[in-house]
C-alpha cells in the first residue's frame, strides 16, 4: 500500500503540473488573441481614416477643378487652383487632425491622473501603474495623425491634378477628370467597404454619387456666377 500511495503521488503532481501548464498555456493563447484584435482595431482605424481622407482630397481638388473648367479653358489657370486647393485641403486636414488628437490625448491623460488620485498606494496601485503607462504608450500621436492626414488627402487630391496635367483641349480635359475621379472614387468606395467589412458595391455607389453630386454643384453654380458677370 505504501509503494501505491508512493507511486500516486508523483502522478497526482505531474497531473496538476500538467493542468497548470495548459492552464498558463491557454491564458496567453486568450492574450494573443486580444492583441491581434487590438491591433486588427487599430490598423482599421488609421486604414479607414487614410481612405476617408484621400477621398476628400479626390472630391475637394476635382471639384475645384470643374469649377474653374467652367469659366476658364485655360489649362494653367486650371492646374494652378487644384495645386492651390492640394495644398490648402493638406494643411487643413493636418491642423484640424492634430488638435483633435491632441484634445483626445488630453481628456485621456486628465483622466489617468483622475484615477491615480483616486486609488489607494501599495502593490496594487504599483500594478496599476504599470498598466496606465502601458496605456499611455497606446494613446494616439498627433504629430503622426497630422502628418497620415495630411499625406491621405494629398494622395486624393494628386490624381485629378495628373489627369488634367497633359491634355490641352478644354472639354476633354474635364470629361478626363470626370472619369478618372469617378474611377478613384470607386477604389476607395471598395477599399473603406473592404476595411469596415461591409457591402463594396452599396459603399462605392454612395462614394460616387456624393463625388458627382459635388463636381456637378461646384461646376453648375461656378459657371452660373460667371455667365452672370458677378
């Protein structure tokens, strides 16, 4: 009996040591998990964020061109107010960016420092500050929101200024910039669907007819304002 209870115990210990092992096992399968979600999140957001913005610079520059098309046949007079509005929407959307994030960094940061006041002192508030500067190292950066914003916008804004750069007659050039922005809207309609996994068709369909609703309004009351020699 004593040579049983002897060859008992060490399965008993190797059977806990086991249950522990998988236990440890499964706990940091569960954390991977998290951070792959986590980080899935956030490459969403800024993937979105990128596409919006390049939309917006697409929309903002072929829409000013189809302005200045409406009045003017000359190409430079053209070229120039896209360039003029490239630089324009670039330096707005990165000012506008970074005193958003910065205003959301803030909130966050008053915050953790709400919640530091309020914790008792000991090894669990050591815990818990370790845990809220794992925090702070995850809060956005506004110098790199400004500049993601600023780049997405100008990568927009860059394709119908291409489209018109090279072709001389007045009326093709803006059916040109008509196609090629519905063309890009159509990309990035598909790729902000494919991001925020919902149906590419519908999502392209509502980018396109926003864009041409744009161009069309910009170009209409532009030429209404200069047939009537306001």
């Amino acid at each position: 009996m004593a040579a049983l209870r002897t060859c008992e115990q060490p399965s008993l210990s190797n059977l806990e040591m086991s249950i522990h092992v998988t236990n440890v096992e499964k706990d940091y399968q569960i954390q991977g998990i998290a951070d792959d979600e986590f980080d899935y999140s956030q490459r969403a957001q800024w993937l979105r964020a990128a596409v919006l913005g390049a939309n917006d610079g697409l929309v903002s520059v072929a829409s000013l061109m189809m302005g200045v098309g409406a009045v003017k046949d000359d190409i430079k007079a053209m070229i120039l107010a896209g360039f003029a509005g490239l630089v324009a929407g670039a330096c707005s959307m990165a000012i506008g960016e970074f005193v958003s994030v910065y205003t959301q960094r803030d909130i966050e940061v008053a915050q953790m420092k709400r919640e530091r006041r309020m914790r008792e002192s000991g090894d669990e508030e050591t815990e818990r500050q370790r845990e809220r500067e794992r925090e702070r190292e995850k809060l956005p950066n506004p110098g790199q929101a400004a500049i993601a914003s600023a780049l997405a916008f100008s990568v927009g804004a860059v394709v119908p200024l291409l489209a018109a750069a090279f072709i001389r007659q007045h009326k093709v050039r803006l059916a040109v910039v008509v196609v090629v922005a519905s063309l890009a809207l159509a990309v990035f309609g598909a790729a902000g669907a494919v991001i925020g996994r919902t149906p590419a068709v519908r999502s392209s369909v509502r980018v396109l007819i926003g864009g041409w609703m744009a161009m069309a309004i910009t170009f209409g009351l532009t030429k209404l304002i200069g047939s009537t020699g306001l």
